[in-house]
C-alpha cells in the first residue's frame, strides 16, 4: 500500500491513461478523485469507496477552484495530482495540424486543454499543498515533448510546454521551501482507445499495429499499466528525491537512431 492514506486527483480519468492510474492509485490504498469534462462516475463506482468522481473542464479557471475546494472540504487535503487530461486535436477529425496550414483556433483548442489545463491545475495543486507543505504533481507530457512532430505541431508545442512548465513548477516549490515536488511523464504509443481507432478491429489489426511500432526498438506499444507503476512510483514517498525530472516511456525510440536493435 505505497500511497496508503494519500489523497489524489487525476484529470481525464474516464478512460485510457487516466483510468489506469486511478486504478492504479486506488489498488495502493489512495482516496482518488476521478475528474473529467466527461463523467468518469461508472468507473469511480466501479473502484469501490476510495474513489470518487467530479465533473471538470481542465481550461476552466472557476472549475478547478470549484473542484479543488469541494475535495478539501471532504478529504482535507491533497497529497498527488495528476494532470492527464489531453487532447491531439483530431479527436474531430481535422488536421493536419502542421505550421504551415494549423490555424490560430486549432492551435488555441489544444493549448487550452494541454498547457492552460496544467498550469492551472500545478496552480491549484500547489496552493493547496502549501498547508501541509509537501505533495507530488505528476504532469502526463508525451514522447512528441521531446521531439518535433510536423503534422501535429500544435501538440508536440504543447507537452514541450508542459515539460518545461513541470520544471518551473519543481524549482518554484523548492525556493518556497516546500517539499511539493513535480516531474512529467512522457509517454509514446501506448494502446488506448486513441490508438485503438486508429488500428481497428479487422484481418490486418496485427500488421496494422507492427506497422505503428516499427521504428521503436522494443517493437510494440506500452500499456496503460506500465504508465500508471511510473506514476505510482513518483506519486510516492519512494521518489521524495525526485522532482524536477522528465521520465521517458518509450520503448527505446528516443535512445538512439531509429534502427533495430539487430541491425
């Protein structure tokens, strides 16, 4: 029970990343609110008594102080938040989103969920950590943080953002004297229901899906569970020297140039 009596809050938890680490959270003995612009009430449910569930648009400045102020009212304090909630941008099916031709209303959609939503939760998070003087905010960034994505240039410019913001976040709560930590977690193809629209459900899934994961050394995607060990990990005290740091889940993709570890 590694976050045994922890009090936590993950964003976009109605599905995928989200989800896992709640569930996740909940299995090592944390208080987990599941919040989400959808309602993420069936899956808290189906957690048993330490979850719960609120509605929460990460972009609304009134919502996170309405959120936050109602889990302190019942829980008393927080002690993890996890800002996952996200968005590429194509969820409508527009794109691509390249710099030539994105425009200011695709690139202001996605930052404000991306960027505004984190920065308005480590804002939150740590005001109200400051009390008890310590907590872990685990933002979700992604491996397009780390590198240039031309086609989704909207996105790969907003978890760079959150990468850098993270560390900002880290070196502000140390000068303050807190022990509020902060650090992001950088994510490539893991299989989620994103990825699994993209792949389908037909005769050529498996090709299909070793064509998506050619290029990354271990040659398959990650899984929500491997995410959500990370996030547990540096949700606990066992990381208490951590903060400040990014943590890359990709399969070695970023280790090297993209060749096979045979050749």
């Amino acid at each position: 029970m590694r976050l045994d009596g922890k009090i936590a809050l993950v964003t976009g938890a109605a599905r995928g990343i989200g989800a896992g680490i709640a569930r996740a959270f909940v299995r090592e003995g944390a208080t987990v609110w599941l919040t989400d612009i959808d309602e993420a009430g069936d899956v808290a449910r189906g957690l048993g008594p330490n979850a719960r569930s609120a509605v929460l648009d990460v972009r609304d400045e009134s919502a996170w102080d309405q959120t936050v102020a109602t889990l302190l009212a019942r829980d008393g304090r927080l002690d993890i938040l996890v800002n996952n909630a996200g968005v590429t941008g194509f969820e409508t099916g527009t794109g691509p989103h390249d710099p030539e031709n994105a425009s200011l209303a695709e690139w202001h959609a996605v930052h404000a969920v991306n960027l505004d939503g984190t920065f308005l939760g480590c804002r939150a998070a740590i005001r109200a950590m400051r009390p008890q003087g310590t907590g872990s905010i685990i933002n979700i960034s992604s491996r397009s943080g780390l590198v240039g994505i031309p086609g989704a240039a909207a996105y790969a410019s907003s978890k760079a953002a959150i990468r850098n913001h993270s560390k900002s976040v880290a070196l502000w709560c140390a000068q303050q004297g807190l022990r509020i930590r902060c650090n992001s977690v950088h994510p490539a193809a893991v299989l989620t229901p994103m990825w699994e629209k993209l792949i389908g459900n037909g005769p050529d899934r498996e090709s299909r899906m070793a064509a998506m994961v050619a290029d990354t050394p271990l040659k398959r995607f990650g899984t929500v569970e491997e995410v959500a060990a990370l996030c547990v990990y540096l949700a606990s005290d066992e990381s208490a020297y951590a903060t400040g740091a990014e943590f890359t889940l990709d399969g070695g993709l970023l280790a090297g140039s993209a060749v096979s570890p045979g050749d």
